[in-house]
C-alpha cells in the first residue's frame, strides 16, 4: 500500500471541508479507496441525553450487508458494546492499530487481544483478511472508530505504512462530522433559556432561579420546558447536558 503525503492531505482538507454528513461519507469512500482499501465503516456512540433522543448512534459503511447486520449494528445496544473487542480498545485509550484474520493485532492490550481473534477469524470467513481500526474520541460522546479492511493482503508490515495518514484523515472526518452535527443539532436559544439552563446546570432550585431572576417560578417552569422541547430533551440535567454538548451553555 503506497502512502502518497500530497493525496492524503487533499483528502482531509477535503473532508473537512465537507457541507453535510452525506459529503463524509463520499469522500471517507474515495480516500479508502485510493489508500488501497476494499471497505470501510465509521461507528460514533453519544449518551443519549433523553426517551426522545434518536441521535445518539450514528454508523456508514460499504461493508455486504450481512457483516454489518452482524458486526455494527448491534452497537447500537449497550450489551453489544460492552462485549465488542473494538470498542474495549477504543476505551482502554489505544492507539490506531492494525490486525488480520489470524489474529494478530497491534498495539493493545493481551486480553483485548485475545478477545478479538473470533471477530477477526470471522473477518477472514467474509473475504476481510486485514485491516486498522482508529480509536476516536472528542467531548459529548461515548466512543468512535473508522475500521478500513483489504482482501490484498494479511501481512501487517504492509499495513503499518498507512496508519498514519489514515489515522489523520480518520480524526478530520470525526471533527468534520461533529461540526456538521451540531450545526444540524443546533437550536437557538433566548437569553433567559440560557440564563436559566446555566442556574439549573450548577444546582439551582427552580425557586431560588426565581429569586436570583426576579421572575416567578412558573416563568422558569416554562423556559426550562421551551429549552426541552428545543433540545429534545426531558429534564433538566439532561437539558442542561444537551446544551452544554452543543456549546450553547457554559458552566
């Protein structure tokens, strides 16, 4: 696999400069490709911040259908995760690293190792005989991951030349779609919804809001429901969790 600086740099000033999530995923494809990549995916876990919030798993991928049934949409449970030897890696704070169907892998820990080899004796039933798997991590989420694969090759030196401008290009692609979703996500609040959020986000009671505003308690019961039909959110620390995610309060 040939590493090209000049290529790999138009794609992540590319990516970051990407205009909605579905742009991501386009240029994530093409830069897969020109690394000599046959399939990638892109796995991101938020706390959901509400009943309501929908948002909190976000995943694309060209994988068949069938691995991805299998292996990325059951993160979407929290019983799944806790068991996926990818997200273990991501946790325990590991760099990018490479691995192959016989079950070697790079740069973690033994039993996150050991753990992965029925994953990755799968991989290699499906045609995925190698491939790096990116840890990525920002504010507001629970984990994230870009894994490439390649039918081409299961020798790891071949790999090892890519994890760093992969590993680059994957971080823009994070930050891009992080951008991207908050400005999607993104409502506009009043003064006094702020005002309020930052009171009740350092533990203030709905009555001593009322005291410290001058206004009664029912106007803070409606501005602390406005913001949470807003947020899409039920309660006030979810709320005031949501907004501060956003970088619509400060505390």
């Amino acid at each position: 696999m040939k590493v090209d600086p000049l290529r790999d740099w138009q794609y992540a000033e590319t990516v970051l400069n990407a205009r909605t999530p579905q742009e991501v995923a386009q240029v994530a494809l093409r830069a897969a490709r020109a690394m000599g990549f046959n399939h990638h995916a892109y796995v991101m876990k938020q706390p959901a911040l509400g009943p309501q919030d929908d948002n909190d798993f976000v995943c694309f991928h060209d994988f068949p259908a069938d691995w991805a049934r299998a292996r990325y949409e059951p993160l979407r449970a929290k019983r799944h995760e806790d068991g996926d030897a990818r997200v273990a890696h991501v946790r325990a704070g590991m760099p990018a690293t490479s691995w192959n169907a016989l079950g070697e892998v790079d740069h973690t820990r033994r039993d996150i190792g050991q753990s992965a080899r029925k994953l990755l004796r799968s991989a290699g039933e499906h045609g995925l005989n190698a491939g790096l798997t990116i840890p990525l991590w920002t504010p507001g989420i629970d984990w994230a991951f870009m894994t490439l694969t390649t039918d081409a090759t299961s020798d790891l030196r071949a790999l090892r030349t890519t994890l760093a401008p992969m590993s680059y290009f994957a971080h823009c692609l994070h930050s891009a779609l992080r951008r991207l979703q908050g400005d999607a996500a993104r409502p506009a609040l009043s003064r006094r919804q702020r005002e309020i959020l930052h009171w009740a986000a350092i533990g203030k009671t709905t009555w001593e809001i009322s005291t410290i505003l001058g206004i009664s308690e029912s106007t803070v019961y409606f501005h602390l429901n406005v913001a949470a039909d807003k947020l899409n959110t039920r309660g006030r620390q979810a709320t005031c969790a949501r907004a501060v995610a956003l970088g619509l309060l400060s505390i």
